[in-house]
C-alpha cells in the first residue's frame, strides 16, 4: 500500500527524472544518445524496453568526481558501499542485495566481463576515469539473456575513450586532501585506417583513515584499423598495479578511544597486478548480417599481507580466458522491420591461492579451482508498426567447476570434485514510442547467479575445509513497467515500477554452518520491489537542474526471516544538483545524495537499530581559458559522519563501521593541445 501511495503522488507531481543534465550551454536533452549496454549492438535509449541511463563525459566532468563509484552514486537505482572511501575496496548494489549486490551487478569495459570468479568482486580502481568517455546503465535482468552470469540486477557498461582526427595531447595533474596526487598523459587521433588513443596515470593517496593509502599505475592501449568498409580490426590492453592498505572496521570503542581515522590492522596491505588484451574483428556483409569475434585474456594476481591481524599470507591468481563470437541480422520479416542477435559466450577461469605462514613463509595450503563457462543465446527485436517493437530472447548457460584443495599441514582433507550446474534466462518485452523521444515500456524476465568459486566452502564441526555441494545458483524472475517522456526540449523525464521474485537467494549466513561460525547459503524466497523516477530540465541556457527517487523494499518471502528487510539496503534514495554555466568561462556545480536507514550488514532478524541515514553535498568550480581548465572540487561539504558500509558482530554483540571520508579538498588541471 505504501509503494501504491508512493507511485500515486509521483504521478501527481510529475517526479520522474535521470541521471544528469546534458550539456547545459548548447545542448538539448536527447534520449536517442547511441546505448551499446543493452542488445550487444548500437541502440537508441527510446527503442529500449528497459530503465536505462547514459552518463556522457560532459556530465562526468561535471560532477567533478574522482573515481567511477563517484559518477555513480547520484544514479537512481543504484547504492555505492566504499570501504575504506578509496575505491579500492567499493561495490555497486542495484536494486537492493545489500552486500551481495557486488555479485548480482554485471561490470563490463567496451563490453569485456570485469567481475571475477570469486568473492574479490570488481576492482573499481582498475579503471580510471580519465580513461572514460561514457558508462551506460541498465538496471533490472533483461541483461541476463545476452550476458548471463552476474547480471540479476543490471548491468554497467563502461565505455574508454577514442579519439579522432588530429593527434591531441592531454595532460592531467591533480593535487588535494589526503596527500592525493594524480598525474596522467594521453594522446589519441586517427590517421587513414588506423585510429589510436594511448593513456598512462599515475594515482596515489594517503586516504582518509590511517593504512588506507593507495598506489596506483595504469596504462592502456585502443586501435582500431579498419582496412575496408566492410572489415575493421580491434585491439586493447591495459595494465593496472596497485598497493593499497587494509585497515578493517572499528568498533564504537575504537572510535571513542582514538578516532574516526583509526586503523584497527595498521600494517595489513595488499599488492597487485592486473593487466588483459583483446583481439577481435567486425565483418560486415550487407544483407547477410554483421559477424564480431573476440578474443580476450586477463590475469590478476593478488598477494595479502595480514601483519596486524596475523592471518596467513595469501597470493592468488585468476587467469582468465574467453572467446565470444557474434552474429547480428537487420533485415524485415513479412516487411516489418526486424533486428536479430546470436551468440555464443565461452569463459575458462583458472583461481588459484596459496596460503603461506606470516612468520615463515612456508606453504600451509593450496587451492587450484578451474570454472567453464559456456552459453549460448539469441534474441529478436519484432517491429509490429513504427512505433511499436516486440523485444523476446532465450539463453542457456552451462558451468563445470573443478576444485582441487590440498592442505600442506595434514589437518584438512584433499578435495577434489567437480560441480555442474547450468541455467536458462529468457526475456519479453513491448515497446511503443507515443512521440518523438517519448516512449512506454514494459519487460518481464528471468535472470540467474552461479556461486563464486569461493562461495562453496565452509569448515566442518571438526573445522575441516570442505565443499557445499547443496549451494543452489540463484534464479529470478523480474517484471517491470516504465515510461520515458521529454517535453518542450526542456524536461526529460522517466519512472519505472519494478519487482523482482528470488529464488535461492545467495548470502552469508555469519552463524551459519555446523559450528555456527559462518558460511555462504541459499535464502528462503525473497523480493525486491520498488519504484524510480527521475528528472532532467534546462531552465535556460545557463541552468540546469536535476533531481531523482528511489524506493526499494527488499524483504524475505519465507522461512525464519520472512517479511524482514534484507540487510544494507535502504528504501528511500534521491539525488539533486544544479549545473550553472556562468559569465567569464566559470562552471558550477553542486550535487546532493542522500541514502536512508539500512539494517546492519549480518542482522537478517532485524534485531538491531538501523545503520544512520545521511545526506552529503560535494560543489566544484570549473574555469576554462583556452586549452587549460582548472577545477577546485570540494566533497563532502558539510563535513558529515557517516559510513557507507557496516555491520554487526553476532558473537560480540556489537557494530562495525567503515567511516566514509570528511570534508576534502581538491585542485584539478587540465590542458589539451
């Protein structure tokens, strides 16, 4: 009844809104900005039968943020958990799965997978954003049936930079808070055939709390030859190393005793390295359709020191391997305009971690887990009439998980065994564009999660390591409806309703398992409801306003928990910001974010207080002369005290926190040339 009266006062006053306003000097809002997120081929926002939102460089550069989890906190839908307020230890939920939404939210870069096989998540440092262009969202499963695994909620398509024309020559240098200091250099252009954009960034901070330091180093490489107009050649790399600390949570206590910038582990920290290349061509025929093939390998190498906390030394690997060709058709069928996509996916992951004594370095234990991918799927967009499109598309996914465990000590046992789980996801949806960028939609489908490698063990009541081969894959079934509308070239609107049914949910039961001491288990059935709406509108030529709304009801369905709240979501959201274009080359900017009252990661029984709401603000002021902008950023104005991620401890009866980062300060330039 609530979401009803919700839903009923937004249509009253018209509340529906996106992410950002589009350029506020010249442009004007247009929804048919090119999305590749969605269909895994070129396609108009207003043709999509789903809530989608593109975010362009010009509003990336002007919400003056640092990092990718920065431009995505004022996205509707969409909740950021940063650790340790660096990025370094960050997760995106979307639609309420509080700490797995890490694990139900599907990351690519130009279309390349970024999640990995274990609980390690996405490493949002890896992608700078002085690399990006643009990154397209699209929240709900319909993703599922052309990306299968990891897209329950949605998926993130993050998009680098391509340059054209003319050599150009960027340099960036950034100073502020926390003795942060970014320098990065690229050059980017086009000659004949060949176009080309190089970058490398060097990114460091000292961090808000003690030992939540970073040092990063990326470079990345992007070509794309085209020898003909039919064939084109493709071709990129990146390489990413990081040291970063691990300062754990703080207790109350810990924070009455020394302070909200205390590190409980001061010496825990972690070393890596990161780096891919993908290969891959487009062969265009005409009339017989447009086949692409890619080619991609990663390796990601992580070694974890846990010198305070006296954990073993941990270095793990995953190698991972993939080949996805695919075939796409435009051609009319009983003269109706018809699109066809089909396509096999085929991912080889290779985890493995070795577990070393702190003191002595010798080898306590080693695990070799290989995961197989294979899915195949198609999907069809039917035009009916013009202006009205029948969406429907079907995957099947199977995975084979080899697991080989040896422990060095002689107190666990050897474990080797193979799992094989598969899953279907399909999708339907109708689309009708009322008028010109302006459309109705609604889309009903089936999404799924396989377990990370990782997910499958737990100690046994006699605190040996072993497999749960009961973990189930998790399974959704997703409705929604939604409209998108512009009126006048001015206003931009969109609302969706949406409600997803889980089966299996995938969670961490912290006093789960044969000796309560925690393991990963299926949640009896649960339900994400909830409603978006979002506003864009270009008051004049130099003010531009935004604001949009989220509420979300995650909740059990069944069991000992049923109709309590899923930890660490928060049912209300809203985001609202003005973007002023001002005499003398000056830009300003100035962004709201608010996120509500959440239950503490672990009290499924909703047994504790709820974690404090908060709102923070974060202004910058851009001046451009020329080829050279400087920009003062300041987050976090208002100096608040909150933490994005927290939690309770069962068996000391107490909370965590994670405090998120006070006031700061930075000064940003720019030249081009």
């Amino acid at each position: 009844m609530k979401l009803v009266k919700i839903i009923a006062l937004l249509g009253v006053i018209g509340l529906c809104s996106n992410y950002a306003l589009a350029d506020v000097e010249t442009k004007e809002i247009n929804l048919d900005e090119i999305v590749i997120t969605p269909y895994r081929y070129s396609e108009g926002i207003s043709n999509t039968a789903a809530s989608v939102t593109k975010i362009t460089s010009k509003e990336i550069k002007n919400s003056g943020a640092e990092k990718v989890v920065d431009v995505l906190r004022p996205v509707p839908g969409l909740v950021v958990r940063d650790w340790y307020g660096n990025g370094t230890k960050a997760s995106v939920d979307m639609r309420g799965f509080g700490e797995q939404g890490q694990l139900n939210t599907l990351v690519l870069v130009d279309g390349r997978r970024v999640n990995e096989v274990d609980l390690s998540g996405v490493d949002w440092t890896q992608i700078p954003l002085t690399q990006v262009e643009s990154i397209e969202i699209i929240r709900g499963g319909s993703g599922s049936v052309l990306y299968g695994d990891n897209a329950t909620s949605g998926v993130i398509n993050i998009i680098t930079k391509t340059k054209k024309g003319e050599p150009k020559l960027e340099l960036t240098t950034e100073y502020g808070s926390y003795n942060k200091n970014l320098q990065n250099i690229s050059l980017g252009g086009s000659k004949n055939k060949l176009t080309y954009f190089l970058q490398a960034t060097q990114d460091a901070t000292n961090g808000y709390r003690r030992n939540s330091f970073y040092k990063n180093q990326d470079y990345f490489s992007k070509f794309n030859y085209n020898s003909s107009e039919k064939l084109s050649l493709n071709f990129s790399s990146g390489f990413h190393s990081t040291s970063y600390g691990m300062p754990a949570s703080l207790y109350q206590s810990n924070i009455d005793a020394n302070s909200r910038r205390y590190a409980r582990n001061g010496q825990d920290h972690a070393n890596g390295k990161d780096y891919y290349f993908v290969i891959g061509d487009k062969s265009d025929f005409d009339n017989f359709g447009c086949i692409n093939v890619d080619f991609s390998f990663r390796r990601k190498e992580v070694d974890s020191y846990f010198l305070t906390s006296g954990l073993n030394t941990q270095k793990s690997k995953i190698d991972t391997f993939s080949v996805t060709p695919k075939y796409t058709l435009e051609s009319p069928v009983a003269n109706h305009k018809n699109k066809l996509i089909l396509g096999l996916d085929f991912y080889h992951s290779d985890y493995s971690m070795n577990a070393y004594d702190k003191t002595t370095n010798i080898l306590q234990s080693f695990t070799d887990v290989n995961k197989y991918q294979l899915g195949g799927y198609f999907q069809n967009e039917f035009f009916i009439l013009e202006k009205l499109i029948l969406l429907g598309g079907f995957r099947y996914e199977s995975v084979k998980y080899e697991f080989d465990y040896h422990d060095q000590t002689g107190w666990n046992p050897d474990i080797d065994l193979n799992i094989h789980p598969n899953k279907k996801a399909y999708n339907g949806g109708l689309l009708f564009n009322f008028q010109e960028d302006s459309s109705l939609f609604m889309d009903v489908n089936k999404s799924f999660r396989f377990p990370a490698v990782d997910e499958f063990t737990y100690n046994d009541a006699s605190w040996m390591q072993q497999l749960n081969t009961n973990l189930k894959p998790q399974e959704s079934t997703n409705f929604e409806i939604g409209v998108r509308n512009r009126l006048f070239n001015k206003i931009r609107t969109e609302i969706s309703i949406f409600r997803m049914n889980v089966k299996n949910e995938l969670y961490y039961n912290y006093n789960g398992g044969p000796l309560a001491s925690g393991q990963n288990e299926n949640y009896d059935k649960t339900y994400h409801q909830g409603l978006e709406a979002s506003l864009d509108l270009k008051a004049s030529k130099r003010i531009g306003v935004f604001g949009n709304y989220t509420f979300t009801e995650a909740r059990f369905n069944d069991g000992v928990y049923n109709q309590n709240d899923i930890p660490m979501v928060p049912r209300h959201k809203a985001s609202a910001g003005i973007r002023l274009s001002l005499p003398a080359n000056l830009a300003f900017n100035l962004q709201g974010n608010y996120v509500g009252k959440r239950y503490f990661l672990n009290d499924q029984s909703n047994a504790q207080s709820r974690l404090n709401g908060y709102v923070t603000m974060d202004v910058n002021l851009a001046y451009k002369i020329k080829d050279l902008t400087a920009t003062i950023i300041v987050n976090n104005v208002l100096n608040k005290y909150y933490s994005e991620y927290a939690g309770y401890n069962g068996f000391t009866n107490d909370k965590f926190y994670y405090p998120s980062p006070g006031r700061n300060l930075n000064l940003k330039l720019e030249y081009k040339f």
